[in-house]
C-alpha cells in the first residue's frame, strides 16, 4: 500500500517449465551370436559423431519406427506373429493395429544400417544375402523406407519376427529435447551373414562379449547410453545365445524413463529404483 492508500501489486516472474517433447516410437534390434571358443557375443554399432542423437556412442541397430513399417497386410508378411498377440506383449491392448510395427522396424533399421537381414526365403529357408540385387534394395531402403516392401513382394521373403524377443522398454528422459519410446527385441545373428556399417549413420561395426564392452567402457575406449549398459548387463551372464534368448524372454518388461539431475554440477541419472526418483 502506498501514502494515497492505494493498493500496488508487485508482479514476478515465475518461471515456468516446459512441457516436455513427446517420444518418438523406436525400436532395437540386439543382434547375438557364439563365438568359435565358446561364450556370447552383441553387435554394437557406433554413430556417426555428426549425429544429432547419441553421435559417436557405440549402440545396437535401430531407430524410429516409421508409418510405412506397418501397412494393411503387413501380418501377412511376419511370420509367427499375431496382432493381438504382438500388441499383448507390448501392452498396446488400446492400439493393436501399432504393436506389429515395432517387430518390423526393428528388423528393417538392421538392413538398412548393418545390412542384416532377418528373413526367410519363399520356401521357408533364411535369407542369403549373396546376390548383389540385395545390395541395390539396401541402397534403396536407406533412401525411402518403403522400398523395405518392394524388397519383401518382390523376393516373396517373409519377415523372421518369430526369431525377436521383447525384453525391455525405454524411454528417453523429460528433460532432454530428443525423446524416444523405445522397444528393445533381441535375435540370434543369421547364418551366412555379415554386419556392415552403412557409412553414413553407422561408421563402425563391433561384435564383443558384454564383459568385454562394459569394460572398454570403464576404460574409456568405448561411449555407451545408459539403456545399452543396462542392457548389456542383462546379458552379461549368458554363455550362448539360446540360453540369453531364454533368459530374456521369461522376464517381465516394464517401462523404464530415467530422470537427470544434476548434483555438484554434474548431471546424472536417476532410475526408477533409486533414492530420489519421483
């Protein structure tokens, strides 16, 4: 109040948080083999370092899931795979016709990024990728996604998503400007193929034990997101590829956001079971 008994308000800025950006659908496709002397081995793949999201950080294939990854007939183009069931898993009851991209998204980011083809022939034999067409139609795919359906019509190949485990969800957190919703599926690499990086999103390829990656990290040799440690981690106890595909594909999935906060100037991550998470 002031001398004329006026009343003045005093107005203050109040800042206000802004509504975070929604995810964008994802999926990843951990790629497994054994190795030659015994034990298990991951495809990572590092980014280019030009990338907007985790450029120059070792990661496994994948990327967003585009509308094209899922026209009218696609069911008819998996092989094993329901809608209903596909949206069961995945805990999309509310959106079934959504459930069955993920599983080809997945599939499709590893042709176009490694060159990893998970498919079967007409005559229900997996794919060789040894004819040079197949280079053409990687080529093409990398350019517009849905020459990935040319390829499939055209070669009469079904989709091998029958070979895909679900086993974990991640999304990327509030605070940061790129978010994903992502749907992470594992598969045992296919016989008489090769991972190749695609030289433009992908600049390396490295196949290496979990144990091994984890510690290159901790040696500073390698750049991992979180989600791919803690992936990593899950793998870490398997000797061979059917027994971590065993292992991944009784546990249960459950939506996994981290939040950052920063302590001491540093920024960190918060799971959702650690002290301060809300």
């Amino acid at each position: 109040m002031n001398d004329s008994g006026r009343v003045i308000v005093a107005h203050y800025a109040v800042p206000v948080k802004p509504m975070p950006v929604s995810p964008v659908s994802a999926a990843t496709l951990v790629l497994l083999r054994d190795r030659p002397a015994g034990g298990l081995e991951v495809l990572l793949i590092q980014r280019h370092r030009a990338s907007k999201f985790a450029g120059g950080d070792f990661v496994f294939p994948g990327g967003k899931v585009e509308v094209d990854d899922n026209p009218e007939d696609a069911p008819a183009w998996c092989r094993g795979l329901e809608v209903a069931e596909a949206a069961r898993v995945l805990g999309l009851d509310a959106a079934p016709e959504l459930a069955v991209g993920y599983w080809i998204g997945a599939i499709r980011e590893a042709f176009e990024e490694v060159g990893v083809l998970l498919a079967y022939e007409a005559d229900g034999r997996e794919v060789r990728l040894d004819a040079p067409r197949f280079g053409g139609y990687r080529r093409d795919c990398q350019v517009d996604n849905r020459a990935f359906w040319e390829m499939l019509r055209a070669e009469r190949l079904r989709l091998a998503t029958d070979r895909l485990v679900y086993f974990a969800h991640w999304i990327t957190p509030e605070e940061q400007p790129l978010r994903y919703d992502t749907r992470f599926f594992a598969a045992p690499m296919p016989p008489h193929q090769a991972a190749v990086a695609d030289e433009r999103e992908i600049i390396a390829v490295r196949w290496l034990t979990p144990r091994d990656a984890l510690d290159a990290r901790s040696r500073g040799e390698l750049s991992l997101r979180l989600p791919t440690v803690k992936n990593l981690e899950l793998l870490g106890g398997a000797t061979s590829t059917a027994e971590a595909l065993r292992a991944l594909a009784g546990r249960p999935v459950s939506m996994i956001r981290p939040r950052l906060v920063v302590e001491d100037g540093v920024p960190r991550a918060l799971l959702p079971d650690d002290p301060g998470y809300f």
